[in-house]
C-alpha cells in the first residue's frame, strides 16, 4: 500500500542518524580503550547555505547563497566542535546609500577568508569565521546615482574581514535544516577611489545582522 521507496529527505535524513549513531558509539568504543582515549572522531559533514544579510545603516539586505560547507563533527572526549570549508558563489546586491541629497548605489560581495570553526556546548553551536566585503559597480550623484566612478577589480573591501560568529540556539543535528543567526561589525573601507569615507560613513559599523540556513546533504 505504501510501496518501498522511501523519500529522498528520509533516506537522507536515516543516512545522517546512521553515521552519527555508529560515530557516537565508535567514540564510546575509543574511550574505552586507554591507548586510544585521545584521539578524536570525526564524522563527514555537508550542508547547503542560504541565507542574508541586512546592512543596519541602509536597511538593504544581500541574498547570501546559495553555498556549500563541507567538513566534519569532531568528537574529543566531552567536547563536540565542528570545522569546513564555506563557499560562497559571487553573492551580489544592488543597494541603495542615502546620505541626504547624495545617494550611492552599489554591487556588495561577501567572500570568505578562511575555514569554518565551531563548538557545541549547552545545546546550543556556535560558528566563528571571516570573510571580506567587497564593493564595486560603484555609482553615484545628487538625488539619483547616475555617474559611475572607477574602481579595481578586487581592491574595493573592508581594511579587515569582517568577523562572523553565529548561533544555533537548542540545534538538532538530525533536523533537515539549521538556522543560524548573529550580529557583526563592518569595518571602514579602503582602495574605494573617493568613495572610501562615503562608504565608511554610509556602510560601516555594528549592529548588522546575518541569517543563515544549513541543508544537511547527507
């Protein structure tokens, strides 16, 4: 009546428990085995990110994704923390700047630096990361942005990545998909041509929010 095949989602989702429940129990098998209490399991982890941005100054937001974090839960005795790789496809945005009578639009990027950190502790999993911000398509004028100025590809980006810790309030690492969300700071900005101070007063600070959504693809 219900016929054999079970769902993709469940198969997947009945794939991840499997593995988590053989790591598990392969982590209380180590513990128990004095010359290998040490060593740390890992279990293979990859997830699909989607997710935004809001720019607190602009209101404007950045569709973010979507993305792939590929990497591993590593088990250390009572301690559970989570590493990757994040990529990102070449998000862009068209947002508008208000600064009285001046306005500025512009295409904003966000480009990871390096990998993925992460820990869980009390339920709850935090993510540490950096990524630039990159600006250019850079136009502007007096009540409507219509001249465009010059920039190098590239050079047009926060003076330090920006630093992205988010939170995964009660998690459950068998649910098919995992919010994420935090605040972060922006940077001042450099290699801008004139814009470097525009955007700075117009962009950066702090306050501006992040949401992102894990899709298990195990």
């Amino acid at each position: 009546m219900f016929g054999r095949t079970r769902p993709k989602t469940a198969r997947r989702r009945l794939g991840t428990v499997v593995a988590l429940t053989s790591a598990l129990a392969m982590a209380g098998s180590l513990a128990a085995t004095p010359a290998l209490a040490d060593d740390p399991v890992e279990i293979p982890v990859s997830y699909t990110v989607t997710g935004k941005t809001t720019v607190k100054k602009t209101g404007g937001t950045l569709d973010l994704g979507p993305g792939q974090l590929d990497g591993a839960l590593v088990i250390d005795g009572d301690n559970v923390g989570i590493r990757g790789n994040l990529s990102l496809p070449p998000s862009t945005a068209n947002i508008s700047l208000v600064s009285g009578v001046f306005k500025i639009k512009a295409r904003v990027r966000i480009e990871p630096t390096g990998p993925v950190t992460g820990t869980l502790a009390n339920g709850d999993l935090t993510t540490r990361s950096q990524a630039n911000m990159l600006i250019d398509n850079i136009v502007v004028g007096l009540f409507w942005p219509v001249i465009p100025l010059p920039t190098v590809p590239n050079a047009c980006k926060t003076v330090t990545p920006l630093d992205l810790t988010l939170v995964s309030k009660n998690v459950d690492l068998f649910a098919p998909t995992i919010p994420s969300s935090g605040t972060f700071t922006i940077p001042a900005f450099k290699d801008c041509f004139i814009n470097d101070l525009a955007l700075g007063s117009l962009i950066s600070g702090p306050d501006n929010t992040i949401n992102l959504s894990l899709k298990s693809n195990l």
